[in-house]
C-alpha cells in the first residue's frame, strides 16, 4: 500500500512571487521531454541527468556546488539524437535517444571513478513518424525498446549479439499521435498504449521466452468514456503492481482529466480519476514516482494567467508551491526506479528557453 501525493508542475509566468532560477543551461527548447521518459537516475553516490544539447546531448551530474557537464563524453554523444529515456543501475547506463527520424540506443559504464561510453551507440533511421520512445531490461538482462509509428505500436530486442527488425504488438491502427511505454514487470517486459481511435487503453505481456515476436494476448486496461490520451508515465512497485499515470481525453471543466492506472500482479485493474479541469486552466503530462512507500503524482496544469510547480498532500488538501519561474514550465521528469533511501528525491522540469529547473520531494514524502 504506497501513500498518495499530489503534485502538479503549473505552467505560464508566476506572478507576485520570487522566480525559480535554472539549475541547467541546455540551448535546447522543453529539454526535459517527452511524457513517458525518465531523464534522471541516481547512482554512485550522485543524481545524474541525461539531457538534450544542441550537437546530440549531454550528461549532467549534481554535485554540492550544483550541477556539473560531464564534458568527456560530449565526444561519444555528439549526433546522435537528444530526448533521452534512460535505464540505469549502480553501475551502467542505458538510453533510448529519439528524434523524428531515428532511434538510437547508447550506453555508459562505470569505470575508474566515472562514466564511460560503452561501446558504440546502435542507430535506427526510421523516415520520419517518430514521437518518443522508452527502454527496459527484461529479467534475463536483455534490452528492449518499444516506439509508435504509423499508428502502430512496435518492440525491438537487443542483446551482446545485436537487435532485432522491429515486432508489431498492436492490432488495429491507433490515432496519428498515439504514443506507447515498456515496463519491466519482475519476470518479463510489458507495453502498456494509448489507442484514441477505438479510446482504449491496451496493455501486452511479452511471453518471457527468448522469441522477441511471441507475445500474450492483448489486455484492455480501460475503454469508452474519453479514457485514452496520448500521455503516459509509468513506476512499478516492488510487490509488482504496475501504476500509471495518463491523460485522458475528457476535457470538460469540472471533471477530472487526469488518470492514476493500477495493474496488481494478479492481471486486476483499477483506473482512479483524478485532477479537475477548471475555468482557469487543466493539468496535462502527468508522472509517477515511487519512493519509500509514497506515491507521487505531478503534472503540468495550463492556466490562463499564473502557473508554478506545486505539490498536494491530498485531494482535499491545499496545494503548496514547489517551484516558481518566470518563464514557461512543463514537462516535470523523474527517477524510472523508485527514489533512493536517504537521499534527496529530485524532479526536473524545463521551459521553451532551454532552462531546466529542479525541485526536491523528499520533506513530502518524509514521515
């Protein structure tokens, strides 16, 4: 049972306060996007950040006199592409690197008291149609990752041996701008899309064996009712549930436009609303984060006149500002793991001048 907090990352200039100033300069427009990836990750001690460049992209360390360029390895990441989704453990580093025409899959290794690149980035040229991608390692170690294009969702494998051509996992053509997410579940890898043509929620299992073409039949996670939007994110919880957090495509004041999803290791789902549309404004782009038996929810809310980054103890609850800016916020990033014991439980967000600010949860998530 994980506690429940609200969070919402507000966007639009905040007025009559103070002004967040940007913890990372990137040159690059809503660096800390898309909707289903996870830019940080927390390993040796440190946060780390995997974040777009104008020349491909860059890695980011947090140290005590604030965030650092790991400039070494500008030279292995220059070209290839920059919205990241990253998977890492104590000691190496996987991303999916996205643009609108390739994938590119490339790795960082630990090694003498930093990171390293590990071996050559595999690279994807794909002809346009790409929105955003996401990564995970399956129990037996292998990669996965899993895309939209075309109105299909698609997985590739890859191990010490190479990847495989692409495998289609939907069945019927979803919306042009439809997106999907990998998990890995504890005995295998999971797709979880959006389908806004049938405004359905489909989930997939894969087999668990060594065919990356043989997967179980589909699942229906939620259907009719404006339950499909093209934003997800996803944490797993070390029992095995499987949460969610979507958009839907509702869109009227008063109801809510936002979903929290659960999947229980026994196949069950349970779908929550949550987050009124107002007059004033609605909330889009939500995460979820896990971190010492609390659930985090945050998300971007657009407003007409003020916007920052809040955090709610609860539905009933008033919100408190988490950070302010002058400039346009959205985006809001996090941990793919659960956040780390005894350390400070960073986010990320970003405006549309290449800023990149920083938020802390830790004081509420602390019991």
């Amino acid at each position: 049972m994980h506690r429940l907090i609200l969070a919402a990352s507000m966007v639009l200039a905040a007025c009559g306060n103070p002004a967040a100033s940007p913890v990372i300069r990137t040159g690059v427009p809503n660096a800390t996007q898309d909707k289903p990836q996870s830019k940080l990750w927390f390993a040796q001690g440190s946060w780390w950040a995997w974040l777009p460049d104008p020349e491909g992209s860059a890695i980011w360390r947090r140290t005590p006199q604030g965030w650092e360029r790991q400039q070494p390895l500008d030279a292995a990441l220059r070209g290839l592409p920059g919205q990241a989704d990253v998977w890492a453990d104590e000691g190496s580093v996987r991303a999916v690197l996205v643009d609108r025409n390739r994938l590119a899959v490339a790795g960082l290794r630990w090694t003498d008291g930093r990171y390293a690149p590990d071996g050559p980035a595999a690279e994807f040229n794909l002809d346009g149609g790409l929105e955003t991608a996401t990564i995970a390692r399956d129990p037996g170690g292998r990669w996965w990752i899993a895309y939209g294009r075309d109105r299909r969702m698609w997985v590739r494998a890859g191990d010490a041996d190479g990847w495989t051509e692409p495998v289609q996992i939907s069945e019927a053509p979803a919306a042009e701008d439809d997106i999907c997410a990998i998990v890995a579940l504890p005995d295998r890898v999971a797709v979880l899309w959006s389908d806004q043509a049938a405004d359905t929620v489909y989930f997939r299992r894969h087999s668990g064996g060594p065919d990356a073409g043989a997967w179980e039949p589909i699942e229906i996670a939620d259907a009719g009712g404006g339950t499909a939007d093209d934003h997800i994110n996803t944490a797993l919880a070390p029992d095995g549930t499987l949460y969610v957090a979507m958009k839907n495509s509702v869109d009227r004041v008063g109801l809510p436009q936002l979903v929290l999803r659960q999947r229980y290791p026994d196949g069950r789902w349970v779908n929550r609303p949550y987050g009124l549309r107002t007059e004033d404004g609605e909330p889009s782009r939500p995460i979820v984060l896990l971190g010492g038996g609390d659930l985090f929810l945050l998300h971007s809310f657009y407003g007409r006149e003020r916007g920052w980054v809040e955090w709610q103890p609860g539905h009933e609850m008033a919100a408190q500002p988490l950070i302010e800016a002058a400039q346009r916020v959205n985006n809001v990033t996090g941990s793919k793991a659960n956040l780390p014991e005894g350390q400070p439980w960073i986010v990320l967000a970003s405006d549309r001048e290449g800023d990149v600010y920083e938020a802390t949860l830790r004081p509420y998530g602390a019991r």
